[in-house]
C-alpha cells in the first residue's frame, strides 16, 4: 500500500497564519507533502480553485481561549462548526468533540499542555476523541512536558492504559511562512504523519486516518513497519531534517528503538534500522504494545498502539 506525507494542522491568514492559503500550500507542495488541512481558528479554509496537486482536506481550529485554551481540530468537515463553551472544562472539551463527530469529522485534541490548559487525568475522562497532539511544532506548546507536568507522550500512555483508543500525532500548527526560520517561530516542516492509504483521495486518507493506519514523526523516516500476533517489524531509511532550510536526508544516523506498554513502561530496546520486537506470548495483562524510534539527531517516529484485549 502506499505512504503519503500530510499535516493536520496548519494556519492561514483566514486567522492569525501570516501567509495566504496559497502560499501555504505552495510550502507544503514544495516540500512534498502529498495532502494538507488547512485548519484556522474557528474558520473553515476552503479554496475554490485549487489546482494543485496538493490534498487539501478540509478542517478547522475550534479555539475557545477563555476560561481555559480548549483548542481541538475538526478534519474532514464539510459546514464550519461553533465553539460551544460549557460549564466545566471537561464538558466544554467533550461537546466540540461530540460536535464534530455529528458532523461526520475527526476530532484532534490538540497541544494540552498550551498554557498548560489540560492534564492526563482530564484526558481520560474525554471520550470519542481520534488523535492526541503527541508533538507539536511550537516551543509554547510544551509538548515535552517537565517541572512535575506529563508530556503529552506520558498522557497518551496514560489514556491508552485506561483503555482509550486514541491515535497520536505529530503536527506543525505552523503559523509563519515568511522571513526568518527559527526555533521561537510557528515554521511549519516540524511534525507530519504519514499514511498508508490505497489511493490519495480524502475518503481514502481520512478512512486510514480514523483506522490508526499511520506513523507520526519529527524527522525519522521509516521504509517499512508490519505486525502480526507475535511480532513488529520495522525498517529505518533516515533522517529528514530542517524541511525549509536545507531539505537535507540524513542516512548516518543512529537508532534506539523501543517497544511500549502500559504507562510508558518500555519492555524491549534494540538498536540499528531493522528491528524485530517479538510480543510476550501471554498479552492480558498488557493494554497495548508501540513503538518509538529515537535518532541520534534527536528526531523521533512514533508507531500506533496495537491492541489484544
Ligand atoms: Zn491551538
Ligand atoms: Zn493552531
């Protein structure tokens, strides 16, 4: 099956992005990428002539900034969706996500940790949700966590621990096309998926989208991944780096590859680009198993969980 690149979350200047829809496309197409959602704040991006070759599949930022910053993507809508504040977080959180599912989307709970807005133990009370922001681009989203607070990869476990099936994500919410690259700025090229689908049409992407039917990365190239009952088998390719600035491929690096389960607890680690996890024979008191590939430039890929009881 083929592997398409894409990004859920990107911005225009339809909100608070400083380039055209465009011109962000153009970004993504340059830097092949094979499909884009276009996801501004409380607004829906469509283009009406779109003669690219890019995907663009529709979506929107549902941003509610007060009293908390509730932020969760709406992919693959066809009507913009209202932010609907309610009188706990945690009810406001779960109304968009349930709006969103009425309107045939997926729902992406995006960067917890932006101000800090919502903890692990939130997280598990949500329901219905599809992807978690495992990574985002930008420094203010703190998506490593630290001083006591969970990175959004420590609440993740702690999701799928109590049996919440939710994918990770790696996204760009990039805001800034123009002039300088930097790391205290939104430049898109940071975190992306990549997808196996049959075919690139938004049915066929969004279906592998909602199936778990993908990887997630800030850089580690994967050539190959596959699981059975007993076994996941990965093929590293590389490193891709500064997508942007030098659209370098590094190939020199090295892996530590770990094999994942319940609140993080890392069960296996191996090194070099073919890795062989074998899966512990008695799987009940394991929630899941996944996979996390560390480079030696610091870029990681992040396989999805896969579930036996
Ligand atoms: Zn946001
Ligand atoms: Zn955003």
């Amino acid at each position: 099956m083929p592997w398409f690149k894409g990004n859920l979350h990107t911005h225009t200047n339809k909100s608070d992005g400083d380039s055209s829809p465009e011109v962000v496309i153009s970004w993504y197409k340059k830097n092949k990428y094979d499909f884009l959602v276009l996801s501004d704040h409380n607004h829906l991006t469509i283009l009406k002539n779109n003669n690219t070759d890019l995907l663009l599949i529709p979506g929107e930022e549902i941003t509610l900034n007060f009293p908390h910053a509730i932020h969760i993507n709406a992919i693959g809508i066809k009507r913009l969706i209202e932010p609907t504040l309610k009188t706990s977080k945690i009810k406001t959180i779960q109304a968009n996500i349930d709006n969103i599912i009425e309107a045939g989307g997926l729902a992406e709970i995006n960067h917890p940790n932006f101000r800090w807005a919502i903890t692990g133990d939130e997280l598990t009370k949500i329901k219905g949700a599809h992807f978690l922001e495992v990574f985002n681009g930008n420094y203010n989203t703190h998506s490593y966590g630290g001083g006591g607070k969970k990175s959004v990869e420590e609440m993740w476990d702690q999701m799928l621990t109590e049996k919440i099936k939710i994918w990770g994500v790696a996204v760009d919410d990039s805001h800034h096309f123009t002039g300088e690259f930097s790391a205290t700025r939104h430049n898109p090229g940071r975190g992306w998926i990549v997808v196996f689908a049959k075919k690139l049409t938004s049915e066929s992407i969004l279906k592998s989208l909602r199936n778990g039917d993908f990887y997630f990365s800030t850089g580690v190239k994967l050539n190959e991944i596959s699981f059975s009952d007993n076994e996941i088998s990965i093929v590293i390719s590389g490193d891709e780096v500064n997508p942007g600035i030098a659209n370098s491929f590094i190939t020199d690096s090295k892996y530590t590859s770990q094999l994942i389960t319940n609140n993080g607890e890392v069960l296996d680690e191996k090194y070099g680009k073919k890795i062989k996890f074998k899966l512990p024979t008695l799987k009940e008191e394991y929630k899941y198993f996944r996979t996390k590939i560390t480079s030696s430039t610091g870029s990681i890929a992040w396989s999805q969980p896969i579930f036996f009881n």
